[in-house]
C-alpha cells in the first residue's frame, strides 16, 4: 500500500496553508492505513505461531 500526497502550487500565503493542512490530513490517513497492515501482519504472524 503507498501513501499519496495532495499535488500543489500555492501561490499565496492562504493557499500554502490549505496545502499544508491537506498534506498533514493525508499523513495522518497513511499513518492509519500503515498502522492498520502492521497489525494484520502481527495477526497474522501470531497464528503462524500457533500452529503446529
């Protein structure tokens, strides 16, 4: 899964804040998402352990 980032071209003091406070928005959702396959992978890791 890759992470995406908001293209820009701010030409304005107002525009690079939207641009800024998208591109902390689309960290955050990554970080969710990668937080998200590192437990399924722990899962998955864990009933591999299990088995016999």
């Amino acid at each position: 899964m890759r992470c995406k980032l908001p293209a820009t071209a701010s030409r304005t003091n107002g525009a690079l804040l939207l641009a800024l406070e998208r591109a902390e928005a689309a960290r955050g959702i990554c970080a969710a998402q990668m937080g998200a396959v590192a437990d399924c992978q722990e899962d998955a890791e864990r009933v591999q352990a299990k088995k016999p």
